[in-house]
C-alpha cells in the first residue's frame, strides 16, 4: 500500500501543534544524515556556545563591528571578485 504526500499531509495536520513540531524536526533531522549526537545533546552544545560568544562580548574579549560597516566589506568584496 502506497501512501500519497497528500494522505500524510492530512494526518500530520490532525497532529497537535507539538507533534507537528516535532514531526518536522525528526524529519529535518533526517534530512541531514545519522548524527553521533543526541537532538537534546546538540540543543545544550548551542546553548553553550551561545552564553559562551555572549560572555565573550559581555566581557570584551570579542569586538563589535557594526553590521552596515560588515556589509560595506562583503559589498566591497563583492565587487572586486565581479570585475
């Protein structure tokens, strides 16, 4: 029995907003290959460097660029490479 991307739209659409949440991330998931790592542990390795890159800048220890002056570079790099 064949089932159509149609049929399993309609039932993942039954599925609370939760489910349907997760059914979207196991499906991501898949798309991506097996992983050594668990969802959850990826989740706090994030996390982690997260508050890390934060604490960096909190601290000082990292410099704040502007974003228009890093776009200004990326258009600038741009524009050399299409000449």
């Amino acid at each position: 029995m064949t089932t159509s991307l149609e049929e399993i739209e309609t039932q993942a659409k039954k599925l609370s907003p939760k489910e349907r949440g997760e059914l979207i991330h196991r499906l991501i998931l898949s798309l991506e290959g097996d992983t050594e790592e668990s969802p959850e542990a990826i989740a706090k390795a994030w996390d982690e460097e997260i508050a890390r890159r934060v604490t960096d800048m909190e601290t000082g220890r990292t410099q704040w660029i502007p974003a228009d002056e890093v776009f200004k570079e990326v258009d600038a790099i741009i524009a050399e490479r299409a000449r």
